[in-house]
C-alpha cells in the first residue's frame, strides 16, 4: 500500500525538480521569470500515470499472476467457426473501405497498407530468420526507384515494373545477404544500417541518372487500355467513360487501393504457406540455433540468402507501390527513420507473428493521422508504446502461434 | 571399419587441443571418448562432425555399400599447387569451398548432439523433429505453396516418423510443447530424436546423460542399446559416467591433453595403469 502511492509521489517530486528549470523559467527581456504552472502539470501527470500503473499492477497480481507464461501443450484455436465468419468480414469491410473514405483518408490507407507489405517482407528476416537488419528501407528504395527509373529510361509500365521491382530488391537481397553470411546480431545489424545509407547515397548523389534530390516522376497504373484521367489519350478509354459515372480523381486511388489489397493478401498467403513449409521452417530453426541447423544438414548459406531474398522482394514490391502512389520519388523518403519505422512495427506486432505485424503496422501508420494535432510529441508517445511493450508484452501485441500436430496419443 | 580417424592435429593459437589422434570406430559397435576436462575430447567431435577443421589429418567415412566420404574434403580446403594442374579436382574443390561445411557431414550420414543443449527453443518438439527431416521432405516451394497431394504426402511421412521417434523416447505427451519449456533431461531425449531424424549411420553424442539423475542415466543407456541393436546404428559417445561407459561400449579410447592414451576393450581400459592414474583415479 505505501509504495503504491509513495512511489508516484517520489516520481513526482523528482520530475517537478527536473522539469522546472527548464519549463518553468521563462527568459523575459534580462530577467527570469518562474511559472509554475507547466511543471506542475507535468509532475500531476506523471503522479497520474505512476498511480494508474501501480493499481492495474496490484489488481494484476491480486488476480494471481496472470501474466505468467503457460507451459502446457500450446491451446488450439477454440472457435475457428467464429474466426472464419470474423475473417471474411474482416475481408468483406477492407474491399467496401474505398468506397466509403474521403481522398485523404484513402491515401492513408494505401500508406498503412504499403506498411503491411513492408513489415511482412521485413518479418521474414528479422522475425523468421532472426537476422536483425537496420537497413531495411534499401529495398524498399530499390523497388520505387526500379519502377521510376524503368519508366523514365525503359518507359515501363506499372504491370511489368512489378514483378521487375520484385525481382530487382530479391537480387539487392542477395547482393547484402552474401557479405553478411558469417555476421550475427550488433555486426549484422551495422552493416545493413550502412548498407541502407548507401543506397540512399548513390540515388541521393548520382544526379544524372537518378535525378538526385529533385527525384523522378512516376506514372500512375492503369489497366490496358484503360485510364483514370479526366481526358484518355489517343486510342485509349477513360474509366469513367468506360463505366459511364461521372469523373472522380478518387478512381485512380481507390483502383490503387484494390490492388494493392489484393497484393497484400497474396503476400498473406505467402508468408502464412511459407512458415509451413520446410523453408520456413528451416528459417525458424536459424533464428534458434544456427549452430543446431548446419549439424541436421541444413546449408545455412541458401536459408539465410533466401530469407534476404524473400524479404526484399516483399519490401521491393511495396517500394514499387509506393512509387506508383506518389507519383513521385525522391531520395528523401528513404531515410533510417522508414528502417527503424518498419523494424518497430515488426517487434511491437510480435516477432513472426503475421497478424501481429499487420496491426501494428495499420496502428503505427494511422495513428499519426488521428494524432495530426499533437504531431510534436508523435516521436515520444512511439518511445513511450515501445517501452511499455518491452515490460508488459515483450513478445509483442499477437504471440507467434505455433503449429499444433495432432498427435497419436493425447 | 565405419569411421577411420588418422593423425588428427588441432591447435587453436598456442593451444595444443588434438595432438596424432588415431582411432577406429567399428561399423555397429558402441566406441567411447573418453578423458579429463580439455582433453580434447569436444574438439575430436567437432573435427569429425565438421564444425572445426583440423589443421593436419585424415578423416574417412567409409558407409556400407556406399562410395567412401573423405570429411575433411568436404569442408572445403585451401587450394593446392597440384589442383591447378587438374581441373576437375579444382572444379569440386572450388565447389566444395563455396557450399562445403557441417551439413554435408550431416548429409554423409554423420548426426551428433551437443554437449550443452542445442535445440530450436521457441518452436514445439515436433517442428524440431520436422526441421531435421527437411531433406526428406517435398522442397519444391511451389508444391509447397500450392499443398499439392505430393507435398501433404511428404509431410504426413516425416510426421509419421517423428511421432515413431517420439513414441520410442517415450515422449509422446510433449509432443507439441515448445522445446525450451521441457526439463532438461526431457531436452536431451528430444535432442537425440532430432538427431536420429537425419537417418544418420553414425550417432555423435556428447555427455548424453551430462545433468541426468541416476534413473534417467540409466534408461538412456537402455535407449542407446535399442538404438545400436534395433536401428543397426554405430554410436560414437563422450561420456564422465564411468559407470555408463563401462557398460555400453564395446572399444574405448582414451583421451589426455589432446593425445590418445590408451584404446581398447572396457576391461583392458579398467587395467590400464596409465588411463587410472590421468583419469580413473
Ligand atoms: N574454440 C576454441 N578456441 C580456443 N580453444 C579451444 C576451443 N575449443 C576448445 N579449446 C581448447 O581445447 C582444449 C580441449 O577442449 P575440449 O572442449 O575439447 O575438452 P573436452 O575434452 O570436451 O572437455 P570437457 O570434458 O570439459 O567437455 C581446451 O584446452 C580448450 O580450452
Ligand atoms: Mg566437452
């Protein structure tokens, strides 16, 4: 009971006399002046949040230990009746989504789901494989800028920049992957964080190729034959022509949405297949133990190469959706921030946890929206989720399920 | 003769770890290392098992009807002035330094556990099992990503096999428990398993019963019998219990910094008078 309300005002205390000098004294021609006032608010709301904590920790352990770890058989699924009809109306509501929200709104949407595909391409090599990479965003870079640069110098298309994008981040993967082989967690992780700066050094820095920081113009898809401009060109239809609707610019962004959607779902599958079969598997048991892996015989050479791989194609092909959403690339939205960004979804959504990953990364990437007006404190409120995560969950929000075999007895 | 080990050196730095060690394991029999802390003895396994590569000496697996394998080819070696004159043997040695290493030894037929616990914690006894039958299994990833009838076939036949494994280790009840939550000597059994789930011809196991109380040392050694007698495997076993040693193995050598004191039958080892004063006592 005492160091229930004791600490909270302790931590009071001490952030009153941090908070202070610094919020409290206001320079004021040559002289100070002392308002009170914003310390004292910082200091009730620390008082407030210490005491909220203490109280759902004595309610937590007055309901005994629910937070302890259970180590039984891991529980099957109770209701999967329940969770199919959940997920085909999930389903039914993300396809209907387009059709109900504003142009901003759908812009953000395509956003969080660009993030999706990132985090399930970077799931695969941090989550999976267990290989802790910082420079995450290369790929995605690599994939925007294939589609950009495809269609300035090759004049591609969106429909044949995709599967090219893939391909391209797939073999960048490749290309980070081999020098890394013998390389494990802080060593690891140094070189693809520099490996991502230099990425974005070259496109920053290589002016007439690349266009430096004043970026490339990106066409926006289309289908064949089809536009989604007001006025179709020589030999083509404009959409709402075709569908015989008035003209909206929303059309080329909600067909944006769909598709996007569908390749979202695509990679779903994938990585979900994936994690059952012996691919997966194998990238699974090099995250345990790599040592364990190359005494079963495994080659831990293709297994970690093909996770690289694997993971940059995914960030390839939300780098070429990215490109053909914007309209436009430049070099500066391929920062750190967008690596550490993605790795943060991926720990926060829980570690090769699929569905995990994708509510953090619709949280993480809608969230800001919601907060526009405290947009100064978005960094700290993202510090502050991130150590509450780390003490309460630090599995993350969804724990990787487990297969669960039916066994022959019991 | 299934394992011929010839003049083994291993130095690490100033370190003297394997000095001319040379020893025989027979096709089907039960051969036990054996010696004091740092004798060598993890350091023998790790060359065999390919994990480390000894500087001088011959390792050959030579399985039955099967072509010999030379273990320290496989590793991948420098290259030699002589290689250059053939370019054939260039060609597989380039190969072999690429995508040479441990697993290969694996492939041979060689399977081992690990003197501390190595298994795949966060996953369930079974996908542990499953992972070491990953060359067993449809590794198409388009039949994989389809579940083509193939693949469901290959995966329905691993599953077989590491529930028999299980049912023989008896631990059935833990099937699809994480591994890291089972108790240590739990862990062991489960780690032979995985082993064994390689279809190896010679089993490495170090200090299997490292940790175990007296009645689980003792029914590990009925395990191993079972598995010398019933799967027609060779073992090959690091071991302190003396007791466990004596009464298993067929040959044994013995180990003393780095170099091979004695080799023979467990009665002529118990006689030796120089095996008692560096390590019976
Ligand atoms: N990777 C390594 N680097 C440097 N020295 C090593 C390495 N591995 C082993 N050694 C040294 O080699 C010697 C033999 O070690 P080894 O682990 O083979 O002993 P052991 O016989 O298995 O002992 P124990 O019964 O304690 O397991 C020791 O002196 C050890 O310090
Ligand atoms: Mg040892």
């Amino acid at each position: 009971m005492r160091r229930l309300l004791l600490h909270p005002l302790v931590t009071a205390i001490l952030v009153l006399i941090l908070t202070a000098p610094i919020a409290g004294l206001v320079l004021d021609g040559y002289t100070f002046n002392l308002h009170w006032q914003p310390p004292l608010g910082l200091a009730l709301t620390a008082l407030i949040l210490h005491l909220v904590i203490n109280l759902v920790r004595a309610w937590r352990s007055a309901q005994g230990g629910a937070w302890s770890v259970t180590h039984g058989p891991i529980p099957v699924p109770s209701h999967p009746a329940l969770l199919r009809t959940f997920r085909i109306l999930l389903l039914l509501s993300c396809l209907v989504l387009p059709f109900l929200l504003n142009k901003y709104w759908l812009t953000v949407a395509i956003l969080a789901l660009i993030y999706v595909l990132l985090a399930l391409g970077l799931n695969i090599v941090v989550g999976l494989a267990g290989m802790l990479d910082l420079g995450f965003v290369a790929f995605y870079a690599v994939g925007a800028y294939g589609y950009a640069l495809g269609h300035e110098y090759l004049g591609l298309g969106f429909w044949s920049a995709l599967p090219l994008g893939a391909f391209l981040a797939a073999g960048f993967g490749v290309v980070l992957g081999f020098p890394v082989l013998r390389m494990h967690g802080d060593y690891l992780a140094i070189v693809t964080l520099g490996f991502g700066e230099i990425i974005r050094l070259v496109l920053n820095n290589w002016t007439e190729f690349t266009g430096g920081p004043n970026g490339v113009r990106v066409a926006f898809p289309s289908l064949p034959g089809l536009e989604f401009s007001r006025k179709a060109k020589e030999g083509n239809i404009a959409f709402h022509e075709w569908l015989g609707i008035d003209y909206s610019a929303n059309h080329r962004i909600m067909f944006m949405y769909l598709i996007l959607f569908l390749v979202v779902l695509l990679i779903m599958f994938l990585v979900t297949r994936l994690k059952k079969m012996p691919l997966g598997r194998s990238w699974e048991a090099l995250r345990e133990d790599e040592i364990a892996c190359r005494s079963l015989g495994i080659n831990h050479v293709t297994v970690k190469l093909s996770a690289f791989a694997m993971g940059a194609m995914i960030g390839g092909i939300g780098g070429v959706f990215f490109a053909a959403s914007q309209g436009f690339v430049n070099p500066t939205s391929f920062t750190f921030f967008e690596s550490a960004l993605i790795l943060a979804i991926v720990v926060l959504g829980g570690l090769g946890s699929i569905p995990g990953v994708i509510i953090a990364a619709i949280v993480l990437t809608v969230l800001p929206e919601l907060l526009r007006d405290f947009s100064d404190y978005r960094i700290l409120v993202f510090g502050l989720a991130m150590v509450g995560m780390m003490i309460w969950r630090p599995r993350g929000l969804v724990r990787a399920r487990r297969p669960v075999f039916q066994g022959r007895q019991g | 003769m299934l394992l011929e080990v010839n003049q083994l050196h291993m130095r690490f730095g100033g370190v003297v770890a394997l000095h001319d060690v040379t020893f025989d394991v027979k096709w089907g029999s039960i051969t036990a290392l054996i010696g004091p802390n740092g004798a060598g003895k993890t350091t023998a396994f790790n060359c065999i098992t390919g994990f480390y590569k000894a500087q001088q000496g011959r390792l050959r697996l030579h399985p039955p009807n099967r072509p010999t394998v030379d273990l320290v080819q496989i590793l991948g070696q420098p290259f030699s002035g002589s290689d250059l004159l053939h370019p054939g043997r260039l060609w597989t040695a380039l190969g072999y330094k690429m995508f040479g290493g441990p697993h290969l030894v694996c492939r041979a037929g060689i399977a081992r556990t690990f003197q501390n616990v190595r298994l795949f914690k966060e996953m369930t006894v079974l996908e542990n099992l499953l992972v070491a039958q990953h060359a067993a299994l449809d590794r198409h990833f388009f039949s994989g990503l389809f579940n083509t009838a193939t693949f469901r076939d290959h995966e329905a036949t691993a599953l077989n096999r590491a529930n028999d494994l299980l049912d023989f280790f008896e631990l059935s009840k833990e099937a699809n428990r994480l591994a890291g939550h089972l108790s240590h000597g739990h862990q062991r059994r489960v780690e032979i398993a995985r082993a064994m789930c390689t279809g190896p011809i010679l089993l490495c196991l170090d200090e299997p019963a490292a940790g175990l109380n007296p009645m689980e040392t003792q029914a590990l050694s009925g395990w191993i019998r079972r598995l010398q007698k019933e799967m027609n495997l060779t073992i090959l076993l690091i071991e302190h219990d003396i007791g466990l040693v004596m009464e298993l193995s067929d040959h044994i050598v013995v180990l003393n910094h780095g170099e091979v004191i004695a080799r023979g039958t467990p009665a002529a080892i118990q006689q030796n008078s120089g095996v008692v004063e560096a390590y019976l006592g």
